[in-house]
C-alpha cells in the first residue's frame, strides 16, 4: 500500500458529461501529480500542485482542470468527456521540490470509461 | 527536454531464465534515473533509483539496474525471474536539478514470464 489514495476505482460515464476524480496523498506530502495512462499515449504527465498552487502543467486539455486543496488532497476534473478520453487516471504524490527525495508514490488509479 | 526510450515493448521469457530490460534516455542536463513496475490492476511500485554515486543500484525483488552515462542508458536486470515478475515495467527520468518535478516515464515493457 503506497499511502495515496483514489477514488473512485472504476467511473463509467456518457460523451459530454463532466467527472470529477480524486486523490489523498499520503500523510505529510506537499506534492501531487495527475497522470493519464493509455494504450497509445503510454503514461502522460498532466499536471503537478505544491502546497496548494500549481507547479507545472503537461499534457493537459483545456477541458481538464485540477485544484489541491488545503488539506492537501486533489481533484481533477474532466468535463466535456469524448470517447478518447478513456483512460487510466493516476494520482502520485511525494513530500517536497528539492533536495534528493525524489520518490514518487503512486495510487491504484481511476479507471475512466466513456460509452 | 528529457525524453525515454525503452527499446522493447514486449519480452516474453521463461521461468529461471535471466531477463534485460532495455531503457534509453535523452538529456542535456544531469538527469535521475528510475524504474517503476506495475503489477495488473495495480498502481506503480518504484523498484530501484540512480541518483548518484555507483552505477550500478540494487533494488526490490531482485532487480538491479547500470547507469552507462557515455550510452545514456539505465538497463534493468535480474538473473533468474519468476512468473510473479510479470508486469508491465516503465523507466523514467527526470533532470537532477529539478528533482520534485514529474517524472518522464518511456512507454514501457511488458514482462511475461511463462513455465
């Protein structure tokens, strides 16, 4: 068990609808990361908040946004689903920028369907 | 900008045997070196990590790793797998002095490992 934490597992949902997934990192880390992982695409960095504010931004769709909280816990919300954007959701966290503690954990992944 | 390569999708093996798991990258700065595995339905696990020092790293389940910086590579190995190593395995990267930032993970390789 890496600590972090998604919900829910599994999402099955129509074209055109908006989700939201989330993710608790684990206990003490400042960092979260959303990625999406595909067949095609492999796994895609989409966006990274520290403390709160966003750090950097990959691979995202405009149609996807994502905020942490402060507690520390994410979302990252999908809106106007098309059928590609099917794919496994993950969430990772790790405890600070910098320094040599690089080690990212990740969670067990949201499986996103879009029918 | 880092990139990955991993050179073979796909290495099916028999139990016992010795596997290599091929990882390129591409970099202009200083970079850290990971490999992650994942298990079917499962999140990824970091097996090992280079940060610096000696070039070859031991990690979890056997596995260890050289970091050949003339070839820019981090080749995975293990000298006898087991049918419990099948999984999908995904090295990444990201540069040394940006540490905290996403890692940059290749497409991955996929392990069957068969009797």
């Amino acid at each position: 068990d890496s600590g972090v934490t998604q919900t829910p597992k599994h999402l099955i949902t129509a074209t055109g609808q908006r989700v939201t997934l989330r993710c608790s990192p684990r206990s003490g880390d400042l960092s979260v990361y959303w990625y999406q992982q595909s067949l095609d695409q492999g796994l895609q960095f989409l966006i990274q908040y520290y403390n709160g504010e966003e750090r950097a931004k990959g691979n995202i769709l405009e149609r996807f946004s994502a905020q942490q909280f402060p507690d520390l816990h994410s979302e990252l919300n999908l809106s106007s689903l098309e059928l590609g954007d099917s794919a496994l959701y993950f969430c990772a966290s790790s405890p600070r920028v910098g320094g040599k503690n690089t080690e990212a954990f990740f969670g067990q992944g949201t499986r996103l369907t879009v029918v | 900008a880092q990139s990955v390569t991993q050179l073979d999708s796909q290495v099916p093996v028999f139990e016992e045997a010795p596997v290599e798991l091929r990882c390129n990258y591409s970099s202009s700065v200083s970079v850290y070196l990971f490999w992650y595995v994942q298990y079917p339905n499962q999140g990824l696990q970091l097996l090992l990590k280079y940060l610096s020092g000696s070039t070859l790293v031991k990690g979890i389940n056997g596995f260890e790793a050289e970091f050949n910086k003339s070839q820019t590579s981090f080749h995975l190995r293990k000298p006898s797998v087991h049918i419990s190593d099948t999984a999908e395995y995904f090295c990444a990267v990201i540069p040394a002095n940006q540490a905290g930032t996403a890692l940059i993970f290749g497409k991955g390789t996929t392990l069957s490992v068969s009797s």
